[in-house]
C-alpha cells in the first residue's frame, strides 16, 4: 500500500526544487521522424477545417462544434504547411482568406443565440457550419486571444502585393482592432475570463500567472480599443504567491504546462524583460524551460506512484483523461477524471491522475530541447499505434488505467499498456507544430516581432531589452 498522502508530497517538494540545478541548454538535433510528426499535426488543421468559413472543431474524429483556439493554431500552421512543402501558398492564402472573411462578417450582438460574438470578441465554441454560438458557451477573453494571435500572424505573413494577400492585411487588422478591451476590462485593472448574455461577466478574472499573459498584452498593445493603464499592474500583483523552486531553479508556477506554452507559440520572449523579470534576473522564456524541467522532475520523483512515470515518459497539462471514476489502485482508492487542467502537486492548480499528454513536453520542446525530444521518441517508441496515428499524437494517456472492466467514457483500455485517448484536440496540436516550427528556424517568433500591436503591448507592460531594443 502506498504510505504517502498529499501533505507528505507537498512536503517534499522544496526539496526536490533546491536539490536540483538545471544544465545549459544545448541544442540537439531533431531525429527524422520530427518530420512525420510534424505533417501529421499540421494535417488535422489542413483537413479538418471547414472550407466554407474556415472553422477548425475543436477535436476529431468527434467534432461536434468549432473552437476558436483552434482557429488561431490553424492560422499559424497553414504558413508552416507552406514553408515545409505540405501545401501550396495559393490554397493556403485563400483558406486564410476564407476564414477571416468569415470572422470579419460574423453576427456579432447581446442575443444569447443567433450571434457569434459581441463588442468584437467571439465564443469560445461556434456551431462548425452555421459558425453562431456553440449552446451557452461563454464569451472568451483568451479564446479570442489566442483567436487573434494567429489572425495577426497571418497579418504578417501574407506579405505579397496580390490582392488577395492585401485583403488578408486588412482583415486582420480590422478584426483584432474591434476588440473593446476597456469593456472586458475589470475594476482591477485586469480582464474577466468571460462573459455571458444576460448573466454578465464571469467573476474568476485573468491575474498571476497562467496562459493569460497573452490577453494583457494584446488588450494594452490594441490599435482600436487598448485597455487602460493599470492592466500589467494587475495581472503581476498576486505573482509572490505563485513563485517555487530556489536559486536556478526559481520560477513563476502553474502546475499545467499550456500555459508555459501558449503565449510564447507566437511572443518570443528571449532576452526582454518586464519589471519582475528585471528584478529576477531572467526572462519568461528562462521561466517557461524552468517550469518543464519542474514538470519532469516532479514526473521521475513520483509521489503518486503512478505506473510509467519516468525520466521520459512524462507530461503534465489540460487534456483529455479516463473518466471521473473512484477505483482501487495499488491498495488505496484514487480518483480519475476526464478533460481535466493536470499538473505537478503543490503548484498552482494542481492535479495528478497519472494522465500523461504528450503536448507537454512537445509543446515545450523550444524551451528544453535537450529533454523533451527523448520525451517524444520515448512515448513513440513505447506505445506505438496505441498512442500515434492519424494526426500524430492522439492527446493523452494513462498507464496506470488498466481496468478493462471499466467502461469508459472516451477514448479506450489497453490491459497492457493503459488507457488511451481517441481524439486528437486542436489546442493541444497547436503547441507541437509551434513549437517545433519554433526550434527549427523561429518561424513564428520572427514574424510576430514585427508586430505593432506586440510592440505596443510589450512597452506599455514595462518590457525592453533584446530584440524590442
């Protein structure tokens, strides 16, 4: 029977952070397969989405409704399709087209239906062919977010002086810039996490530290509607509660690895700092590899004793799970769930049921290179078709979920190998392609420093030095 409880893990875990020292970051050579896998990824976007607006469902093969997140990742990765030779320019200029035509006329009002956003922002989830509000889905600040990122990358990138590629421009710029910021905007300074019609804004607001950086940043670098002064202020305020680890391996926590990673897909961070960081001594990037050497280590010590746990097989973020389901493990009862945000104990929001998702480690491999592609091959090598297929990795897996008894609610049980996921996510996609992309040439990073509306939202939060000058 397993003697440790959560006090004796949390307990442990300073520790574990003081003993460990992190190495220089190398940069190892990407094997081979890299490449398939980098296809296969970019080809759930390319295949998936729907020709007649341009929406990307959120997961496949069971895509009920659209995501806007994944829109903004398909954005991104049509240009990445292009550069590596896995379509042409000219159908990846008019599916762009195709989709920020359909943003730019989309219904946009107060009703609770037959609209797809309001004062420029839009829902979280879009029904995939009439493109309006998904049930009662809310009203996505970092939805929308990550919606933009990828329409101004677009922006960027479709520079010729064709028409087509000049309407992209223009669009981009049009619908980004009608976002009201000061709208979502708090008392606080800071931004609501949502909003819905007739009930008002979400109370839970984007402050400390998590994957709404990108809405700060955005909202102060608008070029319609900016938010007001006050909004860096806010989201830094509650940061001392979310520091862990000592000396090199100090850094800002969030227990689930997205979001290390969704800001810094399209804002390269390296060698710009704001206030914090100037204090710190590092940047945001140094911050985001700090956190995936803590993610692995906390996965190789192991105080749940999950089965597969290891030195390369580890994981831990949003994803998909077994199913919330109370059963025997190891002599004591556990708890697993389904979709759940997964992360190392003793971190902010953490949970761990043994569900491992391989965009964890992918979607930091621009940070920790040197540690996450042994990851990947690791996972590929053991686990095989169970876990790739189609469109590269399939979202999660838990080795430890071996009930074959049990009917789970998704996905299916191997009695050998564990539990594995059916679907592939968009927004779990998204990092891999990006952040391999990333790694190999700054593909992203390189276009998005040109950004005005980044520039503006990075001076206006205190950041300078490196590439901002």
């Amino acid at each position: 029977m397993i003697a440790l409880d959560r006090r004796q893990v949390l307990a442990g875990l300073p520790l574990m952070a003081a003993a460990t020292r992190l190495p220089a970051a190398p940069r190892p050579a990407l094997d081979p397969w890299f490449a398939d896998l980098e296809k296969r990824t970019f080809e759930f976007f390319w295949e998936t989405a729907n020709r007649d607006n341009g929406l990307v469902p959120d997961r496949w093969p069971d895509p009920p409704f659209a995501s806007i997140a994944s829109v903004g990742f398909a954005l991104t990765a049509y240009p990445i399709g292009v550069a590596r030779g896995w379509c042409t320019r000219d159908a990846a200029r008019d599916l762009t087209l195709t989709t920020l035509r359909f943003f730019d006329r989309a219904r946009q009002g107060e009703a609770a239906s037959g609209t797809a956003g309001y004062k420029g922002f839009f829902y979280h989830f879009l029904h995939m062919d009439s493109g309006l509000r998904y049930r009662d889905v809310e009203l996505s600040s970092v939805d929308s977010s990550l919606l933009f990122l990828g329409i101004l990358f677009a922006g960027l990138w479709y520079d010729r002086a064709d028409p087509a590629e000049a309407e992209i421009r223009r669009l981009a710029t049009r619908i980004v810039d009608r976002a009201d910021w000061p709208w979502f905007q708090t008392a606080s300074g800071s931004f609501s996490m949502g909003w819905h019609p007739g009930k008002g804004f979400i109370e839970r607001s984007w402050d400390g530290y998590n994957e709404g950086m990108m809405v700060h940043l955005l909202a102060l670098g608008s070029g319609g509607h900016p938010a007001r002064d006050g909004a860096w202020e806010a989201w830094t305020k509650p940061y001392p509660a979310f520091w862990r680890g000592s000396g090199d391996t100090r850094h800002l926590a969030f227990a689930p690895m997205f979001g290390h990673q969704y800001s810094q897909m399209w804002i390269d961070f390296r060698g710009i700092r704001d206030a914090t960081m100037r204090r710190e001594g590092f940047d945001y990037f140094e911050n985001s590899r700090r956190a995936t050497y803590a993610d692995r280590a906390y996965c190789i010590r192991n105080p749940m004793q999950w089965d597969g746990y290891g030195r390369d097989i580890w994981g831990l973020t949003a994803c998909d799970g077994p199913g919330d389901f109370r059963l025997e493990f190891k002599g004591e009862m556990r708890q697993f769930h389904g979709y759940s945000a997964r992360g190392p104990l003793g971190q902010p929001d953490g949970l761990d049921d043994g569900t491992i998702a391989p965009t964890a480690a992918l979607g930091s491999l621009a940070f920790a290179p040197e540690i996450c592609i042994p990851a990947a091959l690791a996972m590929h090598r053991r686990y095989g078709g169970n876990l790739y297929g189609r469109y590269g990795f399939r979202d999660s897996f838990n080795p430890s979920f071996r009930y074959a008894d049990v009917t789970v609610t998704s996905g299916r049980v191997d009695p050998a190998q564990g539990w594995f996921a059916s679907d592939w996510l968009g927004i779990d996609q998204g990092p891999i392609l990006g952040a391999l992309a990333n790694y190999r040439s700054d593909f992203i990073w390189s276009v998005m420093r040109r950004s005005p509306h980044l520039r503006r939202g990075l001076t206006r939060a205190g950041f300078g030095g490196g590439w901002l000058g």
